[in-house]
C-alpha cells in the first residue's frame, strides 16, 4: 500500500483528513507520516508540537499499513464504547 491508496481506505473509513498528514506536513494532535532518506516515520503529533510514539519504517508499504492499523483499531475501540470518531 502506497499513500495515495491509504488516502482512499481512510476516506472509505470516514476518517477525517484533520486526523492525518501523509505529506509530512507537521499538524497538530494527528498522526503524521514523514519520508527522509533512511526510511519513512511515523508519530503522533500532539498540540503542544510534541512528537509522540514514532516508529521507522524500511518501506513506505510498511509505515502505510501501520497507519492503516492504527485507524481500524481505533474505530474498533471507539465502536465497542460507542464512542464517535
């Protein structure tokens, strides 16, 4: 999975774009996907400019399936406490 058929999944889920940056653009309390020449991370950006939780990935494929992950989780939670997201 490349980050253009991420954006399309996350969409399909109604996640909203505010939650995410697959462009590295830093925004805050989302989860922000970040390319450089070793690899790829991903992180949680938080509204105080803290970078939380970042993981290297070798492969964008890698990094775009954990993002895709974490959403399906966090939508499995949020369902299972009827909880909106």
């Amino acid at each position: 999975m490349n980050t253009s058929e991420l954006q399309v999944r996350l969409a399909s889920m109604n996640v909203r774009r505010g939650h995410y940056s697959l462009d590295g653009s830093l925004q805050p309390d989302a989860i922000i996907l970040l390319s450089h020449y070793t690899g790829w991370d991903v992180f949680y950006f938080d509204e105080r400019g803290g970078e939380n939780e970042r993981k290297t990935f070798r492969s964008e494929s890698e990094a775009c399936q954990y993002i895709f992950e974490l959403f399906v989780d966090a939508r499995a939670t949020a369902l299972k406490f009827g909880l909106n997201r």
